[in-house]
C-alpha cells in the first residue's frame, strides 16, 4: 500500500506524471466545506453526503456540500490503480499547485479494495478552483507543465 523507493528528483517527477496519468480524475462542481461537531455527536450529525470525516481530541469535521456558511472549496478526486508507486504524489502535486498557481491545498485519503486501493480527496480555495482543475487535468492527460 505504502512504496518504499530511492530516486532522483528526476525519476520522481517522470514515476509520479506517470501515476497522474493512470489514476482515475473526478473534479467535483459543486462547492463544499468543513463542518465542525463535537465527538459526542456523531450519531446524530455525521452526514451521508460528507465526502470524508476525520477526528481529533475534540471534534469531528467533515467535507460537505457548501450552503453558505464557512468557506467554500472546489474538490478534485483521484483513484489510483492498483499497486501504483503514488510515493510521494501528495508533495509533489501540492508544490507544482503551489508553484504555478500560487495555491495551497488539503488533502484528504482513504482506500477502497474494490477500486484499486488508495484515493486522495484534494480540495482548494474556490477562488482558484476551474485554474486549479484545469492545471490537474492537463498533468492528468501528460500535457507538460
């Protein structure tokens, strides 16, 4: 599930464009946000249409459809394939966001068997979310940088 591998720079780049163009890309058009709620309250607020939930100590937040309150992300999927070196993917896409658009991002992970393991959740600002999305899918279909 976690790949161990020494490279340059280099053979990290040529691996990590090769993932990108293999994994399976979802960009989402609906907005969505973080909602915050004490652990205590799961049961009753952990909603089914929240893209993912993690925890702390103290609250439990999940990724939701935006309605107006908080602040607003667009969100991009990956599904990677199967037994795919995805190794450092999570670095490596956020600086080439960060140094060619400027933008920070979130990720969130998990892993689903039955789709070939490990998918990332990557939200960013909506400000910047159609340049991001476009950005991803130009790296996604082997356009360079």
């Amino acid at each position: 599930m976690v790949s161990i591998s020494r490279e340059t720079v280099e053979q990290t780049d040529a691996r990590l464009r090769q993932v990108i163009q293999r994994a399976q890309l979802k960009v989402y058009q609906e907005r969505w946000t973080f909602e915050e709620f004490p652990l205590a309250e799961f049961a009753s607020r952990a909603s089914p249409e929240a893209l993912a939930l993690v925890r702390d100590d103290q609250v439990w937040s999940q990724l939701v459809p935006y309605r107006g309150e908080g602040e607003a992300f667009k969100v991009l999927r990956f599904h990677f394939l199967a037994g795919a070196d995805n190794s450092g993917f999570v670095g490596w896409l956020a600086s080439l966001i960060k140094q060619n658009l400027g933008s920070g991002v979130f990720v969130t992970c998990g892993s689903n068997a039955g789709a070939g393991g490990i998918f990332d959740y990557w939200g960013v600002p909506e400000a910047i979310g159609e340049e991001v999305a476009e950005f991803v899918a130009r790296l996604a279909v082997g356009e360079p940088r």
